[in-house]
C-alpha cells in the first residue's frame, strides 16, 4: 500500500477523524472522510496507522451498529482499502474479512428492514379493514350512530392518558401487534431515539432466545438489540420505526421525551377540544 505521509495538520486531521470512530453522532461522517482519504491515497499515517484506523471503524460497526445506514458507508470505507492492498500484503486477509461481514451485514439489514416495511403494511392493511368492519357494525346494531360517537370519545379519552386504542377495537381492548398507525401518542424526540442503547442478546436459561415483541421474531444469539430505559428490547430497525410514530414502548407504554414541536400541537388539540367532548359524561 502506497502510504503519503502528509504534514503535521493532515496528521492530526486523521487521528480527529479515528476519534470521532467512537460517537455516534459523528460515525457516519469520519467513515466518510475516511474512505475520500484512502482513495485518494492522502491519508498522512503509516501504514500501520491507517490499518488501525480501519480496524476500529470495523470493530465499532460491528459492536455497536446493525443499520444499513451505518454498514453501508462503512462497507464503502473497507472496499476503498482493500483495493490499495497488495494480494500479497499480510494484512489484505484480514481486510477481506472485514469487506467479506460488512456485505452481509448491508445486505441483511436491507432485507430485514424491507420485511419489517412489508409487515407494517399488511398490519395496516388489516387494520383499516377491521376499521370498515366495526364502523359498518356499530352502524347497524343497536344504537347505531350513537355507538360509533361512544367509541370515538373512548378513543380520544385514551389519546390523552398515552394508552392508544386501535380503530375498530372494542373498549379498553389493546390489540395484540403493535399499532405503526400516526394515531396515539406522538413521536419520539430524536435525541431520545439516538441516545438509546444497544445490548447483546443472551439466550434464556433453558437456551432459548428472546423475541422482539414488534415483529414476533427471535433474536440472533450473540446478535444486538435497542433497549427502552424499562428495559425492554427490540430489533433495532422495528423499535426505529416504532418510535417515528410513537413515543412509548410497545409492551408497556413507558414514554420518551417528545420534540416540543410535537408537544405544542399535542396541547393544542387538547385545548381546542370542546368542554363537552372532555369526559364521558360531560
């Protein structure tokens, strides 16, 4: 590998970048100033450096990321380095390794991303359904019209206390898979999403392995898992899609902060509502 040992800033440019390596916020970026370096062939560090440099943004991937938004460009980063190694260089296997997991890992987060998309669309497809069903249900039985308001003022009562109620459900029933619908609770703040942690799965005493209560799928052993300040956790891309909607935690409604915006409307809606649509009884 053809190494430029650059000047004394464009060192310390590339220890800034393996630095930011270890936050989150700057992962994707310091992979991607990364990759323009090496293939620029301006990396201004040894060779030994610069294969430490890549190593980290690896193992950091690897321990810490199964999104195909963070694989991805860290898929571009080692396909960039593997190519400045000779075949014969000792560090092109450990290299091929790395390119070798970082395209299964894109290509199982693409394909378990687009199997969490298509299962949020036929849960919401049967939802509308079961919608049309129970509108045409209260409709026709006794109280008719009057049945369909009751329903809708329960809903709204719930809306407000954080517990949700599917559309179509009967009262103070939570249905069984989680509702991605934009009805209920608003969404998560963005910090609070971003700040959540990610845990090992460990397998139950008797060697089975957990199961992520939004999809109905269990976990890889050894895999990565989000977790809710309650403690309960998800795959990451389902509790991500989750919380674009939502701001509580599928299981028991433990809340995360909202962004103010969100908040704002919240109230508002709450304070333009008439005093008799307030309570059951009003």
């Amino acid at each position: 590998m053809t190494v430029t040992v650059g000047s004394a800033s464009a060192c310390d440019k590339w220890q800034e970048l393996t630095q930011k390596l270890n936050a989150k916020k700057t992962f994707i970026s310091a992979v991607k100033a990364l990759a323009e370096a090496v293939e620029r062939g301006d990396t201004a560090a040894s060779a030994d450096q610069v294969h430490a440099t890549i190593k980290r943004a690896f193992t950091v991937c690897q321990t810490r990321y199964i999104s195909s938004a963070y694989w991805s460009p860290n898929l571009d980063l080692l396909l960039s380095y593997q190519f400045t190694l000779p075949l014969d260089d000792p560090r092109r296997r450990e290299a091929d390794l790395w390119v070798e997991t970082a395209v299964r890992e894109v290509s199982e987060g693409q394909e378990r991303l687009q199997r969490k998309r298509d299962e949020m669309d036929r849960r919401e497809a049967q939802r509308q359904a079961g919608t049309q069903a129970g509108e045409e249900a209260t409709a026709d039985g006794p109280g008719g019209g009057a049945m369909t308001d009751l329903l809708d003022m329960l809903r709204q009562r719930m809306e407000q206390v954080g517990l949700g109620m599917h559309q179509g459900a009967a009262p103070f029933i939570v249905g069984d898979a989680p509702d991605f619908s934009d009805s209920g609770p608003p969404p998560a703040a963005r910090t609070a999403r971003a700040d959540l942690p990610m845990r090992k799965i460990q397998p139950f005493a008797d060697g089975s392995m957990p199961t992520c209560a939004i999809c109905h799928e269990e976990f890889v052993k050894g895999g990565k898992a989000k977790e809710m300040p309650c403690e309960h956790m998800f795959h990451y891309d389902c509790l991500l899609l989750w919380l674009e909607r939502h701001n509580t935690c599928p299981m028991c409604r433990h809340s995360l902060p909202i962004d103010r915006q969100d908040f704002d409307e919240v109230a508002k809606r709450v304070q333009q509502r008439h005093a008799s649509h307030s309570g059951l009884y009003a």
